[in-house]
C-alpha cells in the first residue's frame, strides 16, 4: 500500500472537517473565474485565505483510458482546468503544506471551491515532497573514506561513487527517494541490519544480477551499509531537512494532462510524438511507447479519443533468444522474488526497442533488436563492404526497424554496429545517426534504403580519429593505448561510447555524449566531411554525463552526474582544436554549468542531489517557453526542469507521486492555435512502474505538458 496508514487516518479525519465546504457554489468564486462549457474552475482558500501554488487535479475512469488534468492556483487561490472531455471527474487538491483535500465529484461547465486541507504535522506534509527531498538525507563517505582507508575498493574514488548513486547508476533505471523506496517491503521479512535488508532487496527481479554485480562486485558491498543507514533513519521518524517551495511565476501557468496506457507488469522507456527537425509531423496524431526489455507489445496512445492500442513487433529471426542475459543489461529471470511479484518473470522482449524517432515523412525509425547477437557475414573481416574494410564488426545487441503507420508495416534494418539512441541529421540524405555503437559512428542513408531497400548497402560506420598530427585530414593512426606519433593520427574508444547523439544543425557535425559509464566523461565530435573527430572532457569539479542535445547555435547540453545542465560552446575555444594537445583536456573554458534545483547531499560542498537522466533542447518553441530552451529530465524531482533566461524553471508532475522519465520531446499540432496547438510530451520512464503512488496496479502514463499565458487562460 502506498500511503502511510498514519497519513490514511490524518487524511481522513481532514477530509471529515471540511467536507461540507467542498461545494460548487460560492458566489465569491463564481465572480472571479470564468468557467466554460467544458471547464472546471473555482478558488482554493484556507485558514489564512487564498492557497497559491497548490495543484488541482482532476480525473475521471469515464474514457477509454484512465485521464487526468492537472493545473495551479494563481496568487489568489484561483484555477481553471481547461477543455476537458465530457465526463464525470474527481477533483481534489493537493500542495506542499497540505494533505489531499477530500475528492469532489463533478463535470465539465461546473465551479467547484476547495478548502484546503493542512497536512496536521510535518511527516504528513513531507509525503507529498518529491523523492529529492527525501533522498538527499543519504550520507555519502567522506574523501577521507577513500583511496583503500575504508572497505570501500582501494581504486574507487568519491566521484565514482556519487555517479554510481545517481544517473549512471541506480537511478539511471528508477527513482530513489519515493515512499516504495525510502521503506523496505514488509515481504521481504525481517533483517538484522539495513544494510541485510538492501542486500536482498538489489536481488529482486531481472534486474537483481545487474545490481548486485554491481554495488556488490565493483563496490565491494559498501553501499549497502549507507543504503540500510538511510532507510532505517526514515524508519525511525527522520524527516527530510529541507522543504520544496510552491510553483512560482511561469510554473503556475502548467497545464498537465496524462493517460494510463502499456499494463502494470511492463515498462516503458520513452516515447516519440514527431519529428525533432520539424515538430508539425504526425500533428494531432497518435504516440508510440518504447517498451525496451520489458515487451514486444508497443502501447499506441490516441490523445483525440483517449484509446490505447498495441502493436507488436517483429523480429526477422523468430527462433532467435530473446534479448535478455549475456550482452543485455537484463536477466531472463528473476534472480530473487519480488515483493510485489513474486517469482513471476515478467519481462520478455525479443524486439527490445530502446527509442523511436519520426523522419519527414511521418514514420517511425527504431532502435530495435531484428536477430541475435552475431553481425551477418558483409560486417566482418574479409567483407567487401567499404566501412567492414576500413574497420570490421562482429556482434550487436540492437539494430534499427522502420514501422510506417499508415500501412503499419514493419521493416527490418541490419545494422553491424549496435545502437541505442538515434537522431536525423540535416543533410540531402536524411542521413540517421545512431548512439550505442561502441567504438565507430554509425548511420544509415534512408534515403537510399528507400531507393533500393538494400540495408547493406545504405549503412555505413567509422572508428573515432583525432588529428593529432595537426594536418587537418585523417591519416593512418596509432591505435588506443599507444603513444602518440608525430606522423600520424589517433583512433580512441571514448570510453563505454557514444550514449546520445546529436547532428548538429549548424555545420552538419555529429555530437555525442560519451564516457557514460566507463572512460572520461565528456562530448565527441564527429566530421562526416572529414572522418576525423574531437572529444571535450567535462572539467573539475563538475563530472558524470550522460543524454544531451544541441541547440540551432550548434551549442551541446547535457545531464552532469554533479547535479548540474552543463553546456558546450565549441565556438568559445581559444586554443587548436587538433594537434597533439587536442585530446580532451584543451577547452575547459567551452564548458558552462547550471545547477539544479532542490537539496544536495551534505558533507561535499554545494549541489543539487538530482540525477537527471537526459536532457533535450526545445529548438521549435514547442513548449511555449521559447526557443532553444534546454530541458532535463528532473528524475527525482518528479519531472523536468527548463532552463530560461539563465533561471531553472520546474516542471512537476505531482500526480502520480514519483513521476520519473528518461526523455521527452514536443509537438506543434496546430501552429494558429496558440498554447493550445503545441505542448511536450513524454512518459514514466522508470523499470519500475509499481513503485509509484498507486502501488502494484499503477500503469505507465503518457503526459502533456503545456504553458498558457497565464493561470485562468482557456
């Protein structure tokens, strides 16, 4: 059960108090807003007047699929809950400072006033804080504790570890913090210590090996002693230090709209809307999910009637194993039960599509898995294949597929280099560039495959060369690990490899993040023109990257592990970009870092404890917040954070409690239709949708997001 029994019984009794004010028919009320034909509005007070910054969510089961609205009072305590479909909602309330008001029910065209309900004492109000709050009351070892003082392993540093708690780690897959997490399942029985208790709980599930070979093998165990810390101080009444401030300024013109969609078993990793180049494609039309390890069964939402349909993909081999085990980052069982389910294997995906992304033409490109692990024969050495000759392939774990909606066929594109995330380029040939391709850039020319349908013959890959003979051309090189030569360039492998990708509109160069999990952290270049590439290591004291884009000034944004957006401006450089001393270290002063919001973890200095996931630039004005408005994932501040005019704005999702997402992009559906035509998109993103409010049941949902002039606009 996901809320508290104590928060149950104060709610309740809150709920008793006031429910004969919760009415829809204040005259006051009824002055001040304008409500509509197919609008909810009215006031929220409380004991010393007006409630501003407080969320009034409405939702109704009466559609095709579940469907929420979700908007903020303005300074006055006023709301308006804009164009709903006509149906039968519960509305209620829901703030810092507050327990949830009790639900009234009511339909569109109706004034409804809500009283708001204090939280009676400060645990009951910490329930609603985001997993920030909650999770940055973790002790992190000191400096002292590292370098073989302690049992930490000898070689392992601070940073390594702060990366490893957040967005290269353990909330790379899910959020840390939320109520499901900062407990521990009374299923699991009863445990000597804490740091017992998180021994078994990492074991959980298909993903139970990953973890476990991790904070047990490459950390040594020594997590688990400040995981058991953490969550027996919360056991104990240990409440969280700071206290979030209500939405402000331009965050109180939020209006948030969500659908249930995918089952309560399976994840989704992302989901796709348009097209990143021109955001008009596919307007008003349905989103498609990426279900990653967890199915083959791509949920469909239709956001104009509220239906939800799947389709399943294919793969060419159909006696091929599934994509689960040896070279995945997910077991074909669990390693232990689950709390909440048991022993049941849920996850069972062959096609493994990861991220999709929409070309001009309105279809849907994928990184998906098509056959097993070995690449075919025009990969590998002896091949006649010009990229096979230059640098030959073996293996990969994903390839690319195209599904075209309007025929919904499904085609398969054999790539030999893996993949992960994928962008179009700008060029004639619509070029797609894909991440996850280990030690080569990798890409494919749609625009031949659509003239000869030949896979082979339309893909193409090279390793990664610095010039670091200065000439301005590449040349025959060193390879990695070998001392520079004067007469020659330098192919590296830039750490565990590109993660996101990002064709820059500018001069037609292709960026990656690289180093995420492995390596130096930092941002790649790559020249198509050239062959030749630049990598940009992220400076002291800032570390950890992970998903990034770029904007129309051909500027990089990206996710730091510090709790930071960091941006790099190519064009700031003051020294050679090539040359022997062009090797990742020579521009620091390219570098520009923002901190985001909410508490940091005490003991290091200043910092924001959040793990953001991935971050995407705004390049349309599709949000309505401007154009190139860089936008991160706030993975544990329950949704995003926007960048504006040198100002983190927040965008939170505070209905279901623990909204986490691994991406996001925006849609313009009708350009002459003002805030109404155009609005973000994205999806919960965490591997573990039953840990959310709403507990075992809770399903995925796909989520609008949309800025209107002002708190009351219709």
């Amino acid at each position: 059960m996901f809320v508290t029994k104590a928060l149950a019984r104060s709610t309740i009794f809150a709920c008793l108090i006031v429910l004969a004010s919760l009415t829809p028919t204040a005259v006051d009320a009824q002055q001040a807003v304008t409500v509509g034909a197919t609008d909810i509005g009215g006031t929220v007070t409380g004991a010393a007047g007006p409630e501003a910054g407080v969320w009034v969510i409405a939702e109704t089961t009466d559609l095709p699929t579940r469907f929420a609205r979700i908007v903020v009072t303005d300074d006055q305590g006023r709301y308006l809950v804009p164009n709903l479909p006509m149906a039968n909602y519960s509305v209620w309330v829901r703030g810092y400072g507050l327990v949830d008001s009790a639900k009234v029910t009511a339909r569109p065209g109706q004034l409804v006033n809500h009283t708001a309900v204090p939280a009676p004492n400060e645990a009951a109000a910490a329930h609603n804080y985001p997993a920030i709050y909650w999770y940055a009351m973790m002790k992190i070892p000191p400096a002292s504790d590292f370098g073989g003082k302690s049992d930490i392993p000898e070689k392992l540093t601070q940073t390594d570890w702060l990366k490893m708690m957040k967005n290269q780690g353990c909330i790379g897959c899910h959020q840390l913090g939320q109520e499901a997490t900062r407990t521990i399942p009374a299923a699991f029985g009863k445990f000597d210590t804490g740091a017992d208790a998180w021994m078994r709980r990492v074991q959980s599930g298909q993903s139970g090996e990953q973890m476990t070979n991790y904070l047990a093998g490459i950390f040594g165990g020594a997590p688990f002693k400040y995981l058991g810390d953490w969550t027996d101080r919360v056991a104990r009444g240990e409440l969280p230090k700071d206290k979030p401030p209500r939405p402000q300024g331009i965050e109180r013109n939020i209006v948030i709209t969500s659908w249930e969609w995918s089952t309560p078993d399976k994840y989704l990793h992302d989901l796709i809307s348009s097209d990143k180049r021109n955001p008009t494609v596919n307007a008003d039309g349905p989103l498609y999910g990426s279900p990653e390890y967890s199915t083959d069964n791509m949920p469909i939402l239709d956001p104009r009637t509220n239906k939800v349909s799947f389709f399943k993909m294919p793969v060419a081999d159909p006696e091929m194993p599934e994509s689960l085990g040896p070279g995945h980052a997910a077991s074909v069982k669990p390693l232990e039960p689950s709390a909440y389910w048991g022993d049941r294997k849920l996850w069972d995906t062959r096609a493994n599509n990861h991220n999709s992304m929409f070309d001009e033409k309105g279809r849907l490109w994928l990184s998906a898995t098509v056959r097993g692990l070995d690449d075919p024969p025009f990969c590998k050495q002896g091949s006649d294949h010009p990229s096979a000759k230059a640098f030959p392939l073996e293996k990969s774990a994903r390839q690319v597929a195209m599904l075209d909606p309007k025929t919904m066929k499904y085609s398969f594109i054999n790539t030999c280099f893996a993949t992960h995330h994928l962008q179009f380029g700008y060029d004639a040939n619509d070029t797609l560039w894909l991440s996850g391709t280990g030690p080569v850039a990798g890409w494919i020319n749609t625009r031949m495959y659509d003239e000869t349908g030949d896979a082979a013959k339309s893909q193409g890959w090279s390793p990664f060369v610095l010039d670091t003979n200065g000439n301005g051309k590449r040349d025959d090189y060193v390879e990695p690990g070998a001392p520079l030569d004067p007469g020659k360039d330098k192919r590296i492998v830039p750490g565990s490899g590109p993660y996101a990708v990002m064709p820059s509109p500018v001069d037609g160069s292709i960026w990656y993040t690289v180093g995420i999990f492995g390596g130096t952290p930092g941002v790649l270049r790559f020249d198509p023109a050239t062959g030749l590439s630049e990598v940009y290591n992220v400076p002291a004291p800032a570390f950890g990257i992970r998903g990034g884009d770029i904007d129309t000034n051909g500027v990089v944004w990206a996710s730091l592990s510090s709790g930071q957006l960091g941006s790099f401006d190519r064009r700031k450089c003051k020294g050679p970009l090539n040359g022997p001393t062009a090797t990742g270290d020579h521009c620091p002063e390219g570098w520009t870092f923002y901190q985001y919001p909410g508490p940091g973890f005490d003991g290091i200095g200043e910092n924001s404890a959040e793990s953001s996931y991935y971050t995407w630039v705004d390049q349309h004005n599709t949000s309505g917040l401007g154009e190139n408005i860089p936008i991160s994932t706030a993975n544990l501040n329950d949704g995003f954070v926007a960048l504006k005019d040198g100002k983190m704005i927040t965008i939170r999702i505070p209905y279901p409690l623990s909204f986490y997402a691994k991406g996001l992009d925006g849609r313009i559906d009708d350009p002459s239709a003002g805030w109404k035509g155009r609005g973000l998109w994205s999806t919960n993103g965490d591997r573990t949708p039953w840990l959310k409010e709403g507990g075992k049941g809770a399903m995925p949902r796909a989520v609008h997001i949309q800025f209107r002039p002002d708190p009351l606009a219709d």
